[in-house]
C-alpha cells in the first residue's frame, strides 16, 4: 500500500465566485465543478475548494506549495495584480530553515506557503 496523493478541502470564505476565479487567476486548472465543491490542480498539486465561510478554521489553516521559483511566483501574482483584485496579502521573500518563501493569505483568511526549496 502506498500514499497516492493528499488533496486538502480548502475554505473560500464568504464568496466562492471570487475564490474560485482567484486560483484560477494562480494558475490552478477547474478538473471538476460540483457547485458547492470545486477540485483544482496545477501540475502535481491538488486542492479542492470548498464552499464554507468560518473565519476561525481559515485563519488557522496553512498550506504548503512547492514551486520552482518563489521570485517568479511573487512576480506573477504582482504582474496580475492579484493583491488589489482579490484584497490578499502578499508577503515579500523569506529565507526559512525549510527554503525561500512566499505567503500569500487568501479571501478566507488561509495562508499559503509558497516554498521554494
């Protein structure tokens, strides 16, 4: 037996059009639309998008992306101007034990590492 993948069930917070068009706007693909339920991918990561608003769990909830370049990353989300479409925060680059980063905190409250190994 062995682990095929892991596929958090991430909040959208209190608007699921604007989420849902936000990871799209990240680069993320729609692989299937069940209203209230929404599966992304990009690559080998795989979340699925749920339609549920509770400040607290999104403010605890942290994610982990691995990318090839978090400057590339950081400039993307810059060029898109995603920080004044979808009012995120978006953190500059920093060195952990664990590699360089990137945070984004989403619509929901979430916040995305974005980790460049």
């Amino acid at each position: 037996m062995k682990y095929l993948s892991l596929e958090p069930f991430i909040p959208s917070g209190s608007n699921m059009d604007k989420a849902r068009l936000f990871f799209q706007e990240l680069g993320f693909k729609i692989n299937w639309d069940a209203g209230d339920y929404v599966g992304f991918e990009s690559d080998a990561c795989r979340f699925i998008l749920q339609n549920f608003d509770n400040a607290e769990f999104a403010q605890n909830l942290m994610v982990t992306v691995q990318v090839d370049s978090v400057a590339d990353f950081r400039n993307m989300v810059i060029a898109k101007n995603l920080k004044e479409k979808f009012n995120i925060h978006l953190s500059e680059i920093t060195q952990q034990p664990y590699g360089k980063e990137v945070n984004i905190i989403d619509m929901a409250g979430v916040c995305w590492h974005f980790v460049e190994s």
